[in-house]
C-alpha cells in the first residue's frame, strides 16, 4: 500500500510546468491570434517558418513619434520586409484609451505613415501585450523561423525622446535581425524596454 | 529647413513654436511642468554649494527617477560651466507610481534634481544646463530646454534667499548616501527562478520593518513593491524574465536610519537556484523547530488514532518484539520523509517548487486514503476482523510490514495537517542547499517519529502505558469515530476537487467495498474471491472515473465576498491603491479550514473587511496550480495556509501568522 500511494503521487502529480506569461529570449514565443485592421486573423503559427517582428505602437506616444517622424520606423520596416521579414504593428490600447483604434482609423494611420508593416493588429482586450509582457511603446520583439523569441526590449540603447539621436543610436532590432538572417548569433537579446506605458485598460 | 539659414531664422523658428525654449534663463514653463534653477544669490569660491533643478509638474502629473521603471523616461541633464566644477546628479528617493498593471518610479508634485557646483575662479559663474524631459499623466510630454545661471562669486561665504535653501535642504534629505556608511548590509540571492532575493545583514528590526527598496538599474527588477520577509529579513523582487541579470545591481533603500545607495552589490550564482547559507545556531534552530513540528503532527486529529492504535499493539508484544517494533516504525517515517524529502528536491532541482500536502491535491490518492480510513474504522468497531493483528489493515502482511507500514501511513496523512512549526521548517526548506534542506525534512521524521523512538531507546518508558486488558477493545471501537470523521472530512475534500459526482463515485465505491467485507468475512471459498473481485474491480472503476478530474477546475463554490486569486488582477487593484488581502488555502488543509471557519468568513471578519474597504481574493491550491505555486515561492512559502496582506498605501507585502485571529488582521490593516 505504502509504494502504491508513492507512486501514485509522483505518477499523478507529475513534474508541473511552470508556464512564463512573457516572451522571453531563447524560449518559445507566446501564441497569439489577433486579428488585424483588415479583418484577417494573426497567429504565430501562421507565420511560422519566416522571421517576425513585433512592435508595439501607440500613435500618440512622443517615442513612437521619435522613430515615425524621422522615418526610422519605415525605414526598417521597408528593409526587412523586403527581406522576408513579417513585420506587425501591435496596438494594445483599450477602449477610450490614448492610441485605440478602429480598423478603419488603424488603416488610415498606417497609410498616413508610409508604414512598410506587414499589419497592424488590435489587440484591445491587451491579451497579446499581456502574454508577450509588452510594457512601452515601442516594445519590440524579433522571433525567428523557429517560434522562438530571440530578441526583446527598446528598439536602441538610446531613450531619448529626441530624434536627433537616432543616427548614433545601436539598433537592437536591426542588429538581431542582420545576424539572424546571416545565421550568425545575436550578440545582444534584450534591453530595457522604453517608451510610453502601453495604454492597457 | 536647411542648415546654411541664418541663425536668427531658427531662433525665429522656434521662438514661433517652442516659446518656452526661447531665450536661455534661469526658469522655463512647458506643457504641464514648470522648471526653475534654485540657486544661492552669491557662491563662494572653492566652496563646493548644492544647487537644484526645481521641476514642478501640474497636480496629478508627474517626472521620472534615474530608474524610471516599467515606462516612462529620467530627465536628462548636460552640465557645463567653464569656471567651476560640477559635480553628478543627486536624485531624491522616489515614490511608486502605479499606471494599469505597471509601475513607474518618480515624483508627483514638484522635485528638485540637485547637483553641487565649486567655482574655480572668482568674478562671474557661468553654468550651462541642457535639458530633456519627460512629464506624463497617463499620456507623456516631452520637453527639452536650456537654462542659464549665472552668479558672482566672491570669498563671502555661499549667500542664500532662505526660502530658496529651504527647498534644497528638504529634497537633500533623501537623497541617498554612500552606502559605506550604512548600518547594515546587503547580499543578493537567487530566490526562484523568477524572483530575486536581497537579504539585510545586521539591519535593526525598526528600519527592517520600514525599509523601502528600489532598483536602480532600469528593466532587470520589477519596480512593484517587493514582497518583504520579516523573519528572515529578505525581500523578493519579480525579476524581468527577458533580461539577462548583470553581475552586480545597485538600490536606494529608505529606512528610519536613513536613506543609502548600494551600488554594484554583486549578484551571487547567477545561473544556479539560491542556497541560503545558515550558520551552526540557525541550523540548529531550524532543525529544531522541525522536529518540535513533527512531534507535534502525533496530536493531530488525522494521525492521532493510528498512532494510538500503534501504541496498542506495542502493548500485546513483549521485550525485545516491542524495541523492534518501534524502531521499524520510525524506520517507516524516516524512509518516507527521506523519500519525499528526495522527491522534493529532485522538484526544486528542476526549477519546479511544489509544497507540502502536494500529496492529497489528487483525487485517485483520496480515494484510497477513503477506502482505506472506511476499512480501518469498520475494522476497530469490530465488524469483521482482518486477519490476525490489528494493524494489518493493507491485508495479510507480515507483522514487521505492518509497523514500517504505519509508519509511512503517518507521513502520509500528518502531511495536511501544516502546523505552524512545520511552515517555518518547509519555508526554509525550500531556499536551503540540498543537504540543509534534506536534514530538515529527516528532523521533521525524528519528531514524528520521536514517542515511538523513545520506547525504543528507553524500554523502561513503555512501563508508563497501561497494562492490556478488555479496556483496549473498548478503546479501539471508540477511535473508529475519529477515523470515521477523518472519512467525512475527506469525502468533502474530494467533493471540493471533483464535485457531487466524485462524492458519490466514492460513497459507492465504499458502499461495495463494506458489503464485500461482508460477504467475505462471513463464508468462505468463491464468495471470498467474489468478495475481492468485487472490491478490486469498484476500486478500479472509482479510480478512473476520479483520475479524469486530476487537474480540471475543481466544482468548489467561491463565496461571493472572495474573488479568485489572479495576479493581473492584484496588480490592478494595488495600483489603484486598493487594500488587499490574499488567502492562500486549500481544502485538505486543516488550519485553513479552522480560519476560515473561525476568523475570515465570520459575520465580523467580513465586517472588518468591508470596513476597511479590503478586497478579498483566495487563492485555492485544493488542487495543483503552477501559478498559486509561483505565487507562494515569490512569497518565500511552499505551503498553505499563507495570508498576504497588500496595504492600500502601497507598501510591500505583509505575511500574517498561519494562526490568525480578528485583532491580528486588524492591526495588520490599521498599521501598515
């Protein structure tokens, strides 16, 4: 009887897992399915087998105006998406929260900005920004073909609200990327994230 | 606008949009904030004068810290001056600025960032400050600007307006000092593999119990309150799972002695689970307190009857029979704990944290514990004798089986019952190296163990029990009664875990099996072998009919005044500025019952809470949940109950003791 419930125990209890809500560099990706300004639902799986990149965005944010207003934002968005890259614009504002937007509005926005992003997915409930631990705008994620998270954090080492800045700035994101997709390994796989706080409800 | 226009053109420019950068000066007003030099009229020469960058933001907006925390930016400031020196940025201690589920670290209302200046030379001081800013409510400003100060400098000591030095005196005050002067230490451990623990070294009681700690480097730590341990004298920081820890962090601390920076504290056994090291005395203690916990499972109400039973028997064997039936009783405890004691740390060594009274979070190993509590109960009434020796209740074992078995039986069902004692020791457990850890849990075993190792050693006490006689059987019919009440009390945990339809799974599953001792113990050949068919078979069936409940949401009812334990939530609520109070509980532990029943859902323990507008959340562990577990590590605990407390003013976690009482939470409430 002693051995019976032992095992028992050990066998039923099993060695539970401990599952992270946050993306985290070297660890699979958070699943998501969102669905995007034209109506077409998002999941990680559906893109799996390319790079991802993930970019939280509020327009209203003075950081995120930073990198829109002097064109850096397009820019790599333009480069890497010709490169293969899948690049998605994540709006995690709640409802009558700074940044919310409708389909329509989140259309034109992108339009406005010559965005080169793939999409712009609403997340307004925050589920995704919750799972992936997206904290500022921009929050950025780069994932590789693999679902993995390979890079997390501030888009540079400089959190300036001044765009003069950029040019001498480390592009983590470029950075991780150009290794990435010259299969060499990413020398830096997080930063502190910085920016607005994302308008969650 | 390109760059060879004039000079005046871009003053114009920005005259026309940035009015506020217009013309370099000592003050400047942006959006939301207003910003001013606090100076001393005159400056003496070689004298070093702290001088500030007074930033006062509109009522509810506010500026950031060196850390600003989940979002938001420090200011930056570029300092120059051809004619002193200026020395770094002093940043006063900030306050926790909660925003939805974030933190941010900063100052509402004005703040002075200050910084001392010693002029070089004497005739004018010239002093240049760059500027760039970051002013949030909800949504975030930012501003950039210049400010000049110029000032005589002459060998009159440092001149000041006294409301202006008045301002730098008051933010001076907590503006850290070097830590080399503080009247404690600090050490960074690893808690679990999410958490990060600071430990006080010699700190005093009164600034342990007021301290406030904010990381300094940006994104490693979570800037939330960390949750505090008064006993051990610790905190546990959430850390940022996305970043790599550095070697070493640095913090501000706020204590009634003072406020202090610790830079570059080093960061021990980055990559391996923290080992709490213990000196002679507190292992010593601790060991101790293990086995005064284990003794003290002998009286709880689950164990008290097989123990008792066990003591029995002891009493129709003679000599050399009995010293060997203790000792091989007391070997069966210190197996058993050894085991899961191993279990236990193969768990912790995996990066898994799993909690004591893991055992009875399946329904499959209640069930059996009701068979086999149903049988015993029905065997001391006397309704049918299982073969010869009253403790052979798994069946026709050998006599020495039978004491090794009780022994483990012992573990096993003293698990639920946490006293107090035993969550100090398994608290401790869980944060020591292997070998301390595996000591308490063989000390835990010396304490169950301990009336039993005592005959053994010392026959002589076995003279104390009474001499056999009819009155044993007697006494045996009457502790059917607490088994049987175990048996109930068991049915209501299962009940809990799978619902009505577990209940009555079992109550037929005993049902058959009374009715197979029956019929077994009341003829003989096939109807015997129908008999044990038929109980193996009902067995079976109860079995996997209650193993597909193993991890589903169990039917238990939340009352409506409690809300279930979700972390999101918490952090909601505490940001805005909610008091409230987290019970940690499950249903096969028995002091969580007792206050359940006696303190928290009582008329005035609601009432109290109400009061006080506290929001109650319980976290139920009845069964395994791996965020309730992670939950409990971050608070330095693997067992239940745990009571939490989150004071509305922000401050830190407060645990309060596993026995509680109405004043107990009160004074929690009022005395943050």
């Amino acid at each position: 009887m002693n051995r019976m419930i032992l095992s028992l125990a050990f066998l039923l209890i099993g060695t539970p897992s401990l599952s992270m809500a946050e993306a985290i560099p070297g660890t699979p990706a958070p699943a998501f399915n969102v669905t995007d300004a034209k109506g077409k639902a998002h999941t990680l799986s559906s893109h799996k087998g390319k790079w991802v990149v993930l970019e939280w965005y509020n327009k209203d944010c003075p950081y995120v105006k930073k990198h829109y207003g002097s064109g850096n934002m397009q820019k790599l968005q333009k480069t890497y998406s010709d490169k293969g890259v899948v690049w998605l614009t994540v709006i995690s504002s709640a409802k009558g929260k700074q940044g919310h937007f409708t389909p329509e509005q989140a259309t034109q926005d992108h339009a406005k900005n010559k965005s080169a992003a793939a999409a712009v997915l609403l997340d307004e409930s925050g589920e995704m920004g919750r799972a992936y631990g997206a904290k500022t705008t921009p929050h950025m994620y780069v994932i590789n073909p693999e679902g993995a998270v390979v890079y997390a954090g501030g888009i540079d080492d400089n959190n300036s609200a001044n765009p003069k800045v950029i040019p001498t700035s480390k592009n983590f994101v470029a950075m991780a990327l150009d290794a990435g997709l010259a299969g060499k390994p990413i020398e830096t796989s997080s930063a502190a994230p910085y920016g607005c706080s994302v308008k969650y409800n | 606008m390109t760059y060879h226009y004039s000079k005046a053109l871009m003053t114009w420019f920005f005259l026309l949009f940035f009015p506020w950068i217009a013309v370099a000066q000592e003050q400047l007003s942006a959006d939301h904030v207003k910003i001013r030099v606090v100076a001393p009229q005159s400056f003496q020469e070689g004298t070093e004068t702290t001088v500030g960058i007074l930033f006062e933001p509109d009522p509810e907006w506010h500026v950031y810290w060196k850390n600003s925390g989940d979002s938001g930016a420090a200011p930056k400031f570029a300092l120059g001056s051809p004619n002193a020196v200026v020395g770094p940025i002093l940043w006063p201690t900030p306050k926790r600025l909660p925003v939805a589920h974030l933190v941010n670290l900063g100052y509402e209302g004005a703040v002075a960032y200050m910084f001392t200046v010693k002029p070089t030379g004497s005739g004018t001081l010239h002093l240049e400050i760059n500027l760039e800013w970051l002013v949030c409510k909800e949504d975030c400003i930012p501003g950039f600007g210049d400010l000049v100060l110029k000032r005589p400098v002459n060998d009159q000591p440092t001149r000041w307006v006294a409301d202006e030095l008045k301002i730098i005196e008051t933010f001076r005050k907590s503006v850290p000092s070097d830590s080399e002067s503080a009247p404690y230490q600090l050490e960074i451990f690893q808690n679990t593999s999410d958490s990060l623990g600071v430990r006080f070294a010699k700190v005093a009681d009164r600034d342990f119990k007021e301290l406030d700690i904010f990381p300094v480097d940006q994104g490693y730590l979570s800037p939330a309150a960390p949750a505090k341990d008064e006993k051990n004298k610790h905190v546990i920081f959430k850390k940022n799972l996305a970043m790599q820890l550095p070697s070493d962090l640095s913090f501000v601390i706020t204590t009634p002695s003072g406020v202090w920076e610790f830079s570059n504290v080093e960061v021990k056994n980055r990559t391996k689970l923290p080992d709490q090291t213990f000196n002679f005395v507190q292992l010593m203690i601790v060991l101790f307190s293990a086995v005064l916990g284990g003794l003290i499972l002998n009286l709880m109400p689950c164990v008290f009857p097989v123990i008792s039973i066990k003591a029995f028997s002891l009493l129709k064997s003679h000599g050399k029979e009995r010293i060997k039936d203790c000792l091989l009783y007391s070997l069966g405890v210190l197996t058993t704990f050894s085991i899961l004691g191993l279990f236990f740390l193969a768990l912790k060594q995996a990066g898994s944290a799993i909690g004591w009274g893991f055992q009875l979070q399946s329904p499959v190993v209640i069930l059996i514990l009701i068979v086999l509590f149903w049988t015993m109960a029905l065997n001391f009434l006397g309704a049918f004798e299982f073969g010869s020796g009253i403790m052979n209740f798994a069946g026709k074992q050998s006599k020495w089986s039978s004491s090794f078995g009780t022994g483990v039986l012992s573990v096993f069902i003293a698990a639920p019952c946490t006293g107090p004692f035993m969550g100090t020791a398994l608290g401790a457990a869980a944060t020591v190296s292997a070998f301390s850890a595996f000591l308490i849990f063989f000390c835990l075993g010396i304490g169950l163990a301990l009336p039993f190792l005592i005959f053994a050693v010392a026959p002589r006490t076995l003279a104390w029990l009474p001499k056999p006689g009819a009155w044993m059987e007697t006494l045996k019919q009457f502790f059917s009664f607490p088994l049987f009440a175990t048996v109930i009390w068991l049915l209501w945990v299962l009940g809990q875990q799978t619902g009505t339809q577990g209940w009555m799974v079992a109550s037929i599953a005993l049902l058959t099996i009374s009715f197979a001792i029956w019929l077994g113990d009341t003829s003989k050949g096939w109807k015997t072998l129908m008999a044990w068919l038929l109980a193996l078979s009902v067995l079976f069936w109860a079995g996997s009919q209650l193993n597909r409940y193993t991890g589903s949401q169990g039917a238990s009812q939340q009352e409506s005044s409690w809300l279930p334990f979700d972390e999101v939530q918490l952090a909601e609520y505490r940001s805005q500025g909610k008091a409230v109070f987290v019970d940690f509980t499950a249903a096969w532990c028995i002091t969580c019952q007792v206050n359940k029943q006696a303190v928290l859902d009582t008329q005035a323990g609601q009432n109290l809470f109400k009061k006080h507008n506290v929001i109650l959340m319980r976290a139920d562990w009845t069964q395994y949940d791996a965020r309730i577990t992670k939950a409990l590590a971050s608070l330095g605990r693997n067992s239940v109950p745990v009571y939490a407390f989150y004071a509305s003013d922000g401050s830190g976690v407060k645990l309060l003791p596993q026995i509680l009482t109405l004043s107990i939470i009160e004074d929690a409430i009022k005395n943050p």
